[in-house]
C-alpha cells in the first residue's frame, strides 16, 4: 500500500469511526540486501519485488553487485556493525546461525512458518538451516545445484565431442576444442568461482566419502593427503583450458561466452542457466547443461535472513516477505527465472526444463545414498573462516605454478590455522 493510499484508508477508517488498531495497519516496509544483478538474477529477484509491492508492501532495494556475494557480505557487516542492519539479507547455511550467535536475527517470522506449515512442505535438512534454536530465522527460496558443466552444443558438434562423464572425457575433449583453437573453459578468474570449479572437482574426482571428509568433517589427513593431490592435479589441467583474458572476469561474461559459441564449457553453478533463460534460449537445443563427472550432488540453498530491525512496519514487511517467499506459485515462477529448483517439495516441475528435472531426481537420490552434500564454495558447509582459508589456497595454486603436493599441504594448514 503506498503512503496516500494508506492515509486515504486511515482517514475512511476515521471517518466511519473504525477504531483499528496499529500493527494491523501498518504498511509493509523491507529493505533488502542482496547480490543479484546479472540479468537472470535481477529478472528473478523482481518476481519477489512485484509481489510484495502487489500486496501492498514498500519495498527498498539494495543491491551490492559481485556474483557469489563476497562484496554484498562486507556491506552487510558494515551495516550492522553501524547499528542499521537492513531488514531482510540473502543468506545462506551456517552464516544463519553466525549471525544468530551475534544476536543480530529475529524469530519473528516463526509464527508465520507455523501458520503456513513450512516443517510440512520443506526438506528437514533445509528446515534446520533456517532455524535459530528451533525456530524460523530465515525463509528458503530455492535449491541451486554446483556441479554442472553447460555446453554450447554447436561448439561441441564441429568439434565431434560430446558432454564428458568423466574427468579423462572432459580433458580428452578439451585438448581436441584447444588444438582446434577454441577456449575449451569458459572461466572467471575470481575466488569464488576457482572455489566452485574445485569443489565440483573434489566431489568428482574424490568421491562422496572424500568430499565429505574433507569440507564437511574438515579431516586434516584428507585435506592434505594424495586424493586431494590427484584433485589439485585435475585444477592444474583445467587451468591450461581457460583463455588469457580470464582474470576477473564475472561469472556472467564467461556465461555469455558459451552462447556466442566463444567457449564450449563452464562449470557453474544452475544461475547460469538463469542467464540463457533470460537470454531466451532454450534447454538442449540452444545449450546443453549435464552434472559434472561424479556420483553427488552440492547443494547451496538461497534464503532470507531476518535483522532485528525496530518499527512495526519493518516486522509487518518481515512477515509479509516470509509469506510470499514460501508462497507456492512464487517458488515456481522465481525459481524458473533462477534457474534453481523450489525449495518446497510439493511445487510441480512440470513446467521446468530438464536441467531442472535432472536436478530435483539427483537431489532425491542422492539424498537416499549419502551423496547430497553441501557447497563450501557457496557457504553452505562450514563456516566463512575455514571456507576462507581453503579458497585462498585454491586460487593461489591456479594463479601460480604451486605444486599439487604443496596446495594439498597448505590447504590442511589453512584450515588448522583458521579452527
Ligand atoms: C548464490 C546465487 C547467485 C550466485 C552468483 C551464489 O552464491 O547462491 O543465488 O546467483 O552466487 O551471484
């Protein structure tokens, strides 16, 4: 409801000698920090913007460009470091509760997830990550899945490659696209996307067991030990497939690179396909999307975080925000634009690709067999300090000539020294 409308409705109200009281009537106000501002990203977020607006709320954006949200994280902690912390954050796994443990979330919406039966339609290992001592401080909007390769099809086909199901494939193609003189990778040379591209690597070429020992129980002997060589060996390869220009580029760009046939491959997580969604192009006929060479599945769970904030407006927004999030048909069409899969279990793929539907029967399997594991790259498996520690070893060993043997050693010493 904007301002006029809603003194237009106190003044009705007055005349008529309602007497009504103020929570009920206050106006929905949020302000929403986040990181989506690709053009898929932005497409998605505005489904959420259009919503609350539609329902009478006032929505500020604050948007803090920088895929993976490194730049968006430093804001936050800026904000609330200043006492103006904004209503509602994009947040993911144990950064929930870090800032829980700081006393900066609210459970207000609690009562709004008890209302609508969020513990009935969510996945309990979702459920947990958006409760603060048992209860909701944060409402999920999706499930992105990591390990992916997408592929331009066309590139792939004057090549005579196909999509590679194991590492050896994807180097054997790669070397064939290179000599061809086609960048077989299209990638980012950021932190964050050297983290993604690794853990897609670890899982595939270590194993399930591997990779939950590793990022998960954080074992120091398999930090360091000759399987996670054999992983850094696999980053070395993939270094050689990248272009020379591929220093800081964003996430974005390499994207672009596969539609306009510049590259054949990128190993990214399922926003990409937000991005050839946006751009109109079509699953399996425009571009190609497979899971990378292995048996998992990295999950990474997008959700919003609630800031005690003060003001009845902002607690309405909070609430109001919850609601729309969880709603059905908001998961559906957010999530179509996202390129990820609704968090809630009872939403119909019907109308969702097959990268998508892929992505939802691997995550039921997986999650039957051990192999549904959470992304460290995107904050969903340990905390920001040891996530930290192993990135910076990660991308120093692919913008170096670091030996394998060296990065396996420095990332089990990153990690004690970050505990
Ligand atoms: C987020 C996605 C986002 C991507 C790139 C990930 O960490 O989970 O929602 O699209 O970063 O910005």
């Amino acid at each position: 409801m904007g301002v006029m409308r809603f003194r237009n409705v106190v003044a009705v109200a007055a005349l008529a000698g309602f007497a009504f009281s103020s929570p009920a009537m206050a106006e929905p106000q949020v302000e929403v920090l986040h990181w989506w501002t690709s053009g898929g990203e932005a497409k998605a977020i505005k489904v959420l913007v259009d919503d609350f607006k539609a329902a009478g709320g006032a929505w500020t954006d604050m948007p803090v460009a920088g895929g993976g949200g490194d730049a968006a994280r430093t804001a936050l902690k800026a904000r609330v470091l200043s006492g103006n912390p904004p209503t509602a954050f994009q947040m993911k796994g144990p950064s929930i509760q870090e800032w829980h443990e700081e006393g900066a979330l609210t459970t207000g919406i609690d009562a709004v997830a008890k209302d609508n039966n969020w513990d009935g339609v969510l996945p309990a290992s979702i459920a947990n990550h958006m409760k603060c001592e048992g209860k909701y401080c944060a409402a999920p909007v999706n499930v992105h899945r990591i390990d992916w390769i997408w592929a331009n099809p066309k590139v792939l086909a004057k090549a005579g490659v196909a999509m590679p199901t194991t590492w050896d494939e994807f180097n054997a193609a790669a070397d064939k696209l290179k000599s061809m003189g086609v960048t077989p990778l299209a990638h980012g040379g950021q932190s964050w996307q050297d983290a993604t591209v690794f853990e897609a690597v670890a899982l595939g070429v270590g194993g399930n067991e591997f990779y939950r020992k590793a990022f998960v129980d954080l074992d120091p002997a398999t930090l360091g030990g000759a399987t996670m060589v054999k992983v850094f060996d696999q980053m070395r390869k993939l270094r050689g497939y990248v272009d020379p220009n591929f220093s800081g580029r964003d996430w974005n760009l390499a994207t672009a690179m596969i539609m306009k046939g510049e590259a054949a491959f990128q190993i990214m997580g399922d926003w990409a396909k937000g991005e050839f969604s946006n751009a109109g192009l079509t699953a399996g006929v425009d571009y190609l999307c497979a899971p990378t060479p292995g048996a998992g599945y990295l999950y990474n769970v997008d959700s919003f975080a609630m800031f005690d904030v003060k003001g009845e407006n902002k607690v309405t927004g909070q609430n109001l925000l919850a609601k729309l999030i969880m709603g059905k048909n908001f998961q559906k069409v957010f999530n179509l634009a996202k390129g990820s899969i609704p968090a809630r279990t009872d939403v119909p793929l019907n109308a969702f690709d097959y990268c998508a539907q892929r992505s939802a029967y691997d995550m039921n399997v997986t999650s039957g067999n051990g192999g549904l594991l959470p992304s460290f790259a995107h904050g969903m498996a340990m905390r920001n300090a040891q996530a930290g520690a192993i990135t910076d070893v990660v991308t120093k060993h692919f913008n170096s000539d670091m030996s394998s043997a060296d990065a396996a050693k420095a990332l089990a010493e990153g990690v004690k020294n970050s505990l």
